[in-house]
C-alpha cells in the first residue's frame, strides 16, 4: 500500500515537474548581438545574423567570419564534415560570447544556413 502511494505520489510530481519545465521553456529567448557594445556581451548567449565573407578549416575547429554591420569571428568546434558554407551564405549564429586577445568572437553552438 504504500509503496502504491509513493510511485502515485512521484509520478504526479514528475508530470507537474515536466509541465513547468515546458512552461520556462517557452519563455527563454535569445539576445541578438549587438558588436557596438565592446565587452558587455561577454558570457552572454546571443544570436547573429550575417553573411560569411570568410571561412578558415583548421581540423576540428572551423573559423568563420560573419559580416552584419562589422566583422565578428564565429569559432565551431566540429567533428563531422556535413558543414556546408560558402562565402556569401547568410546563417544565424546561437553561441557564447568570449573575448580573444582583445577582441570579442562568438564560440557557437549552432550554425544554419538561411535561403
């Protein structure tokens, strides 16, 4: 009986968990990044959005520069080859912000291509 009770118990609380988890969720949004503002981005996750005017394959980490008003180096650690860019494309960049020898560069999380 109550062992009945206490997976009754933990299963309610689990779905009520999942609810409010798909509820946050919902709500979370990222920033797009703004290059005007030197150094308050660092750490923040942001999006931008931009044309390739460069790209540098160096094994398993591919830099790519993304012109949107000035250029920002977007840094992708990979491991598999199915990236496809071309100078020209226009992609949306979700990463983090970090600062590089003074400069401020994206390490992204994800990179897609928009037509």
């Amino acid at each position: 009986m109550k062992e009945n009770t206490l997976l009754k118990i933990a299963l309610v609380c689990s779905l009520i968990g999942l609810i409010a988890l798909y509820f946050i969720s919902t709500k979370i949004e990222v920033k797009d990044y703004k290059p005007n503002l030197v150094n308050e981005n660092i750490g923040d996750d942001v999006r931008l959005i931009g044309s390739v005017t460069k790209i540098s394959d160096k094994g398993s980490v591919v830099f790519v520069e993304v012109s949107q008003q000035s250029p920002v180096t977007v840094v992708l650690f990979t491991n598999d080859d199915n990236l496809k860019l071309s100078n020209g494309d226009n992609v949306e960049v979700i990463g983090e912000v970090q600062e590089y020898n003074g400069k401020n560069e994206i390490i992204a999380q994800k990179i897609r291509v928009i037509r």
